[in-house]
C-alpha cells in the first residue's frame, strides 16, 4: 500500500532547513514560542526546532476533529502562558483550515503578541476557513500522505519520509 516516498528525507531536510531559516531571521532578537500539534507534527517541529538558530520556547496543544469541523475538543493546552508571546503554530497538514482556526482562535483569546502558522503540508485548495500561513514545507497532492509524524489509523509516524497511502481513513 506504501510505494515511492512523495517526499524522500532529503527533500523533508532541504525544506526544514529553509524554513528554520527564515524563522531565524524574521525572529531575530526574539524568543518565539513553538507550539506544535500532537500527535503528527511533533517530528516536524522537534526537526525545526533543532535548525532554528534563535533562541526558542517548544510546546504542544492537543485537538481532537470530530469532524466538518461541527465538534473540535481542546484536548490538551499549551503548559506555559502566551500572552505577550511571540507563537509560532506548527501543524501537520492543513486542509480545510478548521481544526486550525479553531487553535488559532484559542491562542489569540490570549493577547499574543504575534502568531504566524508554519505547516509541514499545505492543500490551499481545500481551503474554508480564512487562515493565512505563513511557513510551509510542502503543497500536498490529493492523497492520504503518511509518515514523519503522519499517520493512518496510528500507522506508519515512524517512517522518516512522506508517502502516499492507497486509502484515506473513513
Ligand atoms: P483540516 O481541519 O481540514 O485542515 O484538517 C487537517 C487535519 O486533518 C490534519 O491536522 C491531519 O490531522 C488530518 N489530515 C489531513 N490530511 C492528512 C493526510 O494526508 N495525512 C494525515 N493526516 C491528514
Ligand atoms: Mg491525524
């Protein structure tokens, strides 16, 4: 069911390494906090984190979708306080934008100081919610993509590149 890696590690390095980049740059002189989405981007963010050449904070929020985006539970906050904070919301995927949104809205509740979105995979033409990104690694075809964090039914986060998977979950 797994083939060819749509995106092999290198690409997943060359990207992440451009992104941490950028981040360094727009963040210079600041100490952004990172709050990573479990479960799948925590292998995202951990690489990110390590490439990153500012001084940053690492956390993560939990969500359960139920889906269409009618029930979104806040599973697990964020363990620090954001206000005044620099956020920097790193995702897995962001497709219709809802489970995001719904994240985004809790934060900004908050009084921030900023908060920028930086996503490992990007559909913009699933796009409901009005949620602008601002790092992204990939623009992903219409396939279940698995692997570095993603998975399907709890499979396959280990595998260290991204793949199509046949199906996607019901
Ligand atoms: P959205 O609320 O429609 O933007 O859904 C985004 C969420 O759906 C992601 O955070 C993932 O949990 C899940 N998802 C969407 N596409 C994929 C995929 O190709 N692989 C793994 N998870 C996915
Ligand atoms: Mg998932």
């Amino acid at each position: 069911m797994i083939g060819d890696p749509l995106f092999d590690s290198e690409s997943i390095a060359s990207r992440v390494a451009a992104i941490a980049a950028a981040i360094s740059a727009d963040y210079s002189g600041k100490r952004p906090l990172m709050i990573g989405r479990l479960t799948a981007a925590a292998t995202f963010l951990a690489d990110l984190s390590k490439a990153v050449t500012v001084a940053c904070d690492v956390d993560f929020i939990a969500v359960t979708n139920y889906g269409d985006g009618v029930g979104i539970v806040l599973e697990q906050d964020v363990s620090v306080p954001v206000a005044g904070r620099d956020l920097i919301l790193v995702d897995d995927t962001v497709d219709t934008g809802l489970t995001l949104q719904f994240v985004v809205k809790r934060l900004l509740e908050r009084a921030p100081a900023s908060l920028a979105v930086c996503t490992l995979l990007d559909r913009p033409h699933r796009r409901i919610a009005d949620i602008q990104i601002k790092y992204r690694a990939f623009e992903a075809p219409d396939v279940f993509v698995v692997g570095y964090g993603l998975d399907y039914l709890g499979r396959y986060r280990e595998l260290p590149a991204l793949y199509a998977h046949g199906t996607w979950p019901a």
